[in-house]
C-alpha cells in the first residue's frame, strides 16, 4: 500500500460530516481494528476499510441516495480514492470489497474475515453512540414513539443480522442488553 493510513484517515475526515465521522465512523474503525487484532486479520485492510465503508453516503448522489445503496457508490468511490493514492490492485480489491459487502444485509453478503469484520464493527457503532442513532431518527420527523420502534428493530436487526462474528457479540452484548433494556421500559408507557 502506498497511501498511508493517515492520508485515509484525511480523505475521510474532509468527506463526512463533523458528527458522522466522530460518532460513527471512528467507532466504527476502534471496533474493526478490535475484531481484527483479536482475530489476526488484516489490519490495513480492516482499518482503511473502516473509513470509507460510507464513503458513498458521505457523497450523497441522488441515484443512490433514493434507493439506499450507498455501499455500491462506496465501492467505486473507495476503489477511485485508493488508486489515486497508489495502492496495489489486489488491496483496493479487498478494501473495495469489505466496503461493498458491509451492509450485511444488502447483496452481496460479506465473505472474507475482513469483510465480516467491517460489517460487524459498523453494527458495533450503532451500539456504542446509539444516542446519536436515536437522534438522528427523531430529527427525520417521525413521532417519539415510532423513534423508538425504529431504533429497536434497527438494534435487534444490527445483533441478529449483522453481528455474525461470535467475537463482535461478545463485545457488543453488555451495550446490546443495555439498549434492549432502556426500550423495554420506555415501551411500557408508549404502547
């Protein structure tokens, strides 16, 4: 890799938002860069992936912005950024690739240990700033109640979907019961 990680770190501290980048992308890269020296994967892989999996979200292109496949954007985007600073073919490949699968839950599906990693540890952020989740939800307009509904079917699809790595729940699953038990007790004065 030619690029360092600091000129990624650069590239997408200027590309997100302020709020974006503190409470989720750098989350998300502590998370992956946990999971991954804990599961001896590739960290440069793992971490320059972490920045830019929503490289695509940060542009925010109509075309994919509408249909939410943000991750199909971030693929070319991170692939553009990457050979741009001169890095080899094959790690753009698996960066691109962690980015393009981390969804988890959009085609296509992660497959390699870094891809897994970086879906997981993106799941793993919502669980560490789910205030800022929870806010960002309630600013969309929706009602307080129906926030609160979103935020669980978003936490319990981030645990039971995303969260496919034994190791991620292991970290995750006192933040997860907290969460889960904060929207047990305000469900029983909104229903």
């Amino acid at each position: 890799m030619t690029g360092n990680i600091e000129q990624i770190r650069k590239i997408a501290e200027e590309r997100y938002c302020r709020a974006d980048f503190k409470y989720h992308i750098l989350p998300v890269v502590k998370n992956a860069l946990l999971l991954a020296e804990k599961l001896e994967a590739d960290l440069k892989v793992v971490e320059t992936a972490a920045y830019l999996h929503d490289i695509g979200r940060a542009s925010e292109r109509e075309e994919y912005k509408a249909s939410n496949d943000h991750h199909l954007l971030g693929a070319k985007e991170a692939r553009k950024i990457l050979e741009d600073l001169g890095c080899g073919k094959e790690f753009v490949e698996k960066v691109s690739y962690c980015v393009l699968t981390h969804r988890g839950r959009k085609e296509p599906e992660p497959e390699s240990l870094e891809e897994k990693i970086v879906a997981c540890a993106d799941a793993m952020a919502h669980f560490d700033c789910f205030l800022d989740v929870f806010s960002f939800f309630l600013r969309s307009g929706d009602s307080f109640e129906s926030t609160v509904e979103k935020m669980e079917a978003k936490m319990d699809r981030n645990w039971n979907k995303k969260l496919t790595l034994p190791e991620a729940k292991e970290i995750a699953r006192p933040k997860y019961e907290a969460i889960r038990l904060l929207i047990e007790s305000m469900k029983e004065y909104i229903e």
